[in-house]
C-alpha cells in the first residue's frame, strides 16, 4: 500500500502564501517560510493602517480649517467653540471641504461664529 501524503494540500498552501507576496523583495518574495512572516506582517500594518489613516485625515482636516480661520482673524479653537455656542452642527471633514473650496461660504460661517 503507497504512503499516503499532503503534498497536494501543502502545496496549494505554499502556492496561495507566494501568490501573495508577489511584488515582495528578494526572498521574501521566493522562499516560503520568509514570504509567510512577511505576508504576515504585512497584513498586520495594513490593519493598523486603516485606523492611521482616519486619524490622519482628521489631522488635515483641522489644519486646512485653522489656516482659512486665521485668514478671517479667528484661531481654531474660538472658531469651533464658536460652532457649538451658535449650534451650527457641521463637521470637520465638511468644514475643511468648504474652506478648500468654497471661501466665501467658509467666510460666512466665520462672520456668523464672530
């Protein structure tokens, strides 16, 4: 009676791994047991970089507004606490859209916090 093996089954295993790590450098890209710790790394910081990204964003988002308030002689700061004294509810991706786009729309929004 032949051996029985699970060449076929490790086989595909390897292959999907590889399939994966193509565009990889050197031997992680050739040799199995480097290119599963890459694969593996690589889908954690693509994990973590998801939720970067978002924080990210908000980042740029305050920047582009305290740079188009100071324009208008208002911080950031007294242009936000002044959103939320006067209940104009917009947020902050809306907000730094309107300030890169729309100036004399974001103007208006400053003369009414003012």
């Amino acid at each position: 009676m032949a051996r029985a093996t699970t060449g076929r089954i490790h086989h595909k295993r390897h292959k999907k791994v590889l399939k994966d790590v193509k565009g990889f450098i050197g031997g992680r890209r050739r040799l199995f047991r480097t290119a599963k710790d890459a694969r593996r790394k690589a889908l954690q910081h693509s994990y973590i970089d998801r939720r970067r990204k978002k924080r990210d964003m908000r980042g740029l988002w305050i920047v582009r507004i305290g740079i188009a308030s100071k324009m208008f002689g208002l911080s950031y700061s007294k242009l936000i606490a002044g959103l939320k004294k006067t209940n104009i509810e917009i947020n902050r991706k809306m907000l730094a859209d309107i300030a890169v786009r729309d100036i004399t729309a974001f103007k208006m929004i400053v003369e009414k916090v003012k």
